[in-house]
C-alpha cells in the first residue's frame, strides 16, 4: 500500500507498538495522547512469548529481557502454606521460552523512545472524544475542546476498555485488583522466579511477582496486587492501610516484608476490569485494537501480549494490502480465533479464582488441582499461559 496518514488515539503499548511498525513502513503516523506527560498506569505485567515475538521484531525483546524477571513458573496455594493449586511451569512445553515479569514504566519507556527515535509525532494533551467520517472514507479526530485534526486514512483506536471511539459492549466485572510496585526483599520468602499466589476461597486473593527495573530506579522490584471487589474499595479506603494490613498478613504473613513500604494509598492502583469483545472491531478508516477491541480480567495475564499481537497484524495486514478497507478485514480475520478463544477461556476462569462462591474454589482445590498435574496437562496449561493456544505466531508469521 502507498504511504497513508495515520492517527493513532493512545499513547500505551499498544499505540506505541502499531505506530512503530506503521512507521517504519513508511506511513506517516500521529499519536493523540490525552495527558500533557504520556506516561503508564499500573504497576507489573508479564510479557509471554507472544508478546516478546513483536517486541523481538521492533528490536525491543533484548532490552526488556534484560531489564525484566525471568518468570519460570506460575505457582498458587490455598492460604499462606496450604495445598498448591496451581502450578504451571514453562519448562513442560520443552521450549527454551519463559515469561518475563516487566514493570510497565520500563515497557512504556522502551517503546516511547522508540517512537521519539524514529521521530515519530506525539502530540499530547489532545483528549480525543470522537471521529468524524469524511470524504472517502477519511476521518477527522475530534478533540474535547472542540478543534479537530486530519482527515486521516486511518485512524487506530487503542484508549483501551472505555474507549469513547468504541461502542458500548460487554460487562464490569465485580472484582478488581489493587496494584503497587515495591521494592524486593531478598530473603523474604518469596520465588524470585514465579508469580506466586495465595488464595482464600475466590473472594481473597494476594500475589507477588517479580518485575526487573524501572526506568527510575536500579533496584529490582515486584509487583503487588490484592483482589478487591469494585464496590468495596470505598470501605477499603475508609477502613485504611492498617485494618488491611491485618487482611494481608493472616492471608499470607511473609508480604509484610513488601507491605510494610507502603505508607500512603497513593502508592496503590486501583484497577477495574470490564469483559468485552466487540462484534465488529473495523469501521471504515477506524479500527480498535487491544482493551478497545477486547478485555478481560487479567486472570491469564494477556492483556498488554493480545495488544501487541493486535499492533503487528495490523501492520501486517497493511503492508500486504490494497486498500484500508482490505488491510483492516484482514486484521480482523488474523486475530479474530485467537481472541475469541482466549476471550472464553478467561470468562470461564475468571470467577475460579474471583467470586463470590464456595463451589468453584473447592472444586478448583480439590479436583481440578490433582488433575492439573496428570499429563498431558503441564504441557496444556503452560501453553495456556503463555498465550500459545490457537497458534497465533505462525498464523501472523511471527514464528
């Protein structure tokens, strides 16, 4: 396809990642970022082979390996020192792959220089509120102050699960997570090569993983969350850091070592987690991508690799391409079985490890915890877990 204009709404990994790669085939990209300073919200995430496939290919994988955790295994218990179950090792697919625990500062910062180096145009504090379709199929981004920019041959939504340029779909989901990033305690107790879990029934669960460096700091770090329903963060707030410190301790008593840093709820982030899936992800000159065009709960921690499998088939699919109405059909078509699987994968497993119930939990503990562990299912989980299922890198020819 010739050189088009491109806007992209977002500056997260996902944008970042799409305008990269569209870039550097030649198109000319805009990013619109809401913020005046672009920066991430969150805390850690796990980078899976699919997701270091892309940044491999950006010439990225290298720096966030190095800067990230190497995670082995994903490792679960039922209180503090009850029965393991859950225990996915990446070593039972027999490949040389793992995870790597990444602080979002650090995956943001890789691919935001990337961008500045390639020159690419941000411009910031633009909070885009809509598209206006245009002659030809061109659109205008729409701004809240009421100016616009473009028309452009595409524009690529990335403003993740509430995206204003996406329809309304899907559901919030009744839990949430409170995220912080805290310094590592060696000698702790913790694994510093597994995301490690403890559960009480569905409705508590506290996990740490490791997340390598932050752009600020040398010091490697974790990764701290503890599940929360929506409507109890309010009385979490009220009750303060104390009362939930006690909640942490009897629930798994060595996270005193990282909780004792936290001194102010500032520290922490509260995340909101929707399940959504938009029937149709590509208007013409519009397509969604990652948490605009799917989310889930993070319980299979896809999210930022789905994002970035969504930004290479995009550029992709343009390259190989006629037409923008033809390149976005075609992202559509190379994503749309990995999604759907994955998206019904978390839908079922979202409330074994996140609901209000007894009987999953203990069907999760009792059943499907000794079953885990018969072959073929290591190998199963493990190419669950790292986002393998369906095949995605051979069918985007990632492999």
């Amino acid at each position: 396809m010739r050189p088009i204009e491109i806007a992209v709404a977002g500056c997260g990994p996902c944008g970042l990642a799409a305008a990269l790669l569209l870039a550097r085939d030649g198109h000319h990209v805009t990013i619109f970022e809401r913020f005046d300073v672009a920066q991430p919200v969150g805390s850690g995430l796990m980078l899976q082979p699919t997701g270091l496939a892309v940044l491999d290919r950006l010439g990225l994988g290298a720096a966030a390996r190095a800067s990230g955790a190497v995670i082995e295994r994903l490792v679960g218990r039922a209180g503090a020192d009850g029965p393991v179950v859950l225990d996915v090792r990446y070593a039972a697919m027999r490949r040389a792959v793992t995870g790597i625990g990444i602080h979002r500062a650090r995956l943001f910062d890789l691919l935001y220089r990337a961008a500045r180096n390639d020159g690419i145009v941000i411009e910031t504090g633009r909070h885009v509120v809509g598209t206006t379709l245009a002659a030809g199929g061109r659109r205008r981004v729409d701004f809240a102050d009421g100016s616009s920019a473009g028309p452009f041959d595409l524009v690529v939504d990335t403003l993740g699960a509430r995206s204003v340029l996406a329809p309304p779909t899907g559901r919030e989901l009744a839990y949430g997570a409170l995220w912080a990033s805290l310094d590592w305690v060696d000698g702790a107790g913790f694994d510093g090569a597994a995301l490690e879990q403890r559960y009480r029934a569905a409705r508590h669960m506290t996990g740490v993983m490791p997340i390598g460096t932050s752009p600020d700091s040398a010091a490697p770090q974790a990764a701290f969350f503890w599940s929360l329903r929506a409507d109890l963060f309010d009385r979490w707030q009220r009750e303060g850091l104390a009362a939930w410190a006690a909640d942490v301790r009897a629930l798994w008593p060595i996270c005193n070592a990282l909780h004792d840093q936290i001194v102010d709820p500032s520290q922490l982030t509260f995340a909101r987690y929707t399940h959504r899936t938009l029937s149709n992800p590509a208007a013409p000159g519009l397509i969604h991508l990652g948490d605009a065009w799917h989310s889930t709960s993070p319980q299979l921690g896809q999210g930022a690799n789905m994002a970035l499998l969504d930004a290479w088939a995009l550029a992709q699919a343009v390259r190989s391409s006629g037409s923008v109405g033809e390149a976005l059909a075609w992202t559509v078509h190379l994503r749309q079985s990995h999604i759907r699987l994955y998206q019904q994968l978390s839908y079922w497993l979202t409330p074994v490890y996140q609901s209000d119930g007894d009987l999953l939990p203990m069907l999760r503990d009792r059943l499907v915890a000794p079953v885990s562990k018969i072959a073929p299912m290591p190998f199963l989980l493990a190419h669950l877990v790292s986002g393998l299922v369906g095949a995605p890198l051979g069918r985007l020819e990632l492999g």
